[in-house]
C-alpha cells in the first residue's frame, strides 16, 4: 500500500540521519585539537556541541521508534486509528506526519499531560 512505501522510505530516511547524527556525536565528543584547561569558553562550546548532537540524535531515534510502530500497525490493521480514543485519525494528520499513533485530540491532551510521544 502507499502508507507501506511511505513509511518505509521514512524509515530508510531516518536510519540513515540516525547514523549520520550518531558519528557526528562521536567525532564531536573527541575534539580535533585539545583544548586548554585554562580555555573554558572553548570547554563549553565542546560541551554544548555534544549536548546539542545528543538530543537530535534522540529525536531522531524516537521518530525511528514512532515509524517501527506504525509499521506493526499497519501489519495489524490498525494503521490510522487514534491508540487512545479508537477514532480515525484525520488522513491530512497522516500525511504531514505518517507515523502518527494518536488524533489530533487526543493528542493535544497527551502534550497537555507532558507526555513522551511519537506522534
């Protein structure tokens, strides 16, 4: 189907941005050339590097684990159908973001709560 195609392109996509961010992050974690003990300016930037390399690659991660799940339920047929309330989930929704596991409703309750979620 066109979801499957989508989402495993997506995923082909996002496996690949994963690896690219991961070796970005080792490569930023061990600095080309050392840095003075004395040149904290330099420290930090080394550190906010890191920092800012390790949570795109947990984005990227999370939507690689949001676009596995949406595999296994489309496998499931339950592809499209909102994980909280059973609705269907708008096919707009689906569109701009394919691996969405929740409507627009509900999801917006979910963000309210503060919840970790794929979609």
């Amino acid at each position: 189907s066109e979801h499957y195609r989508q989402l495993e392109e997506l995923r082909r996509q996002q496996r690949v941005e994963f690896g690219e961010r991961l070796r970005d992050l080792r490569e930023s974690s061990t600095p080309n050339e050392p840095v003075s003990a004395n040149d904290l300016e330099a420290q930090l930037d080394n550190i906010s590097d890191a920092g800012v390399g390790a949570a795109v690659a947990e984005i990227t991660s999370r939507t690689l684990q949001g676009i596995e799940a949406a595999l296994r339920r489309l496998k499931s047929g339950r592809y499209g159908v909102c994980t909280d309330c059973g609705s269907e989930i708008a096919a707009a929704r689906l569109r701009a973001l394919p691996f969405a596991e929740r409507c627009r409703d509900c999801q917006e309750i979910a963000d309210a709560h503060g919840l970790v979620l794929a979609g």
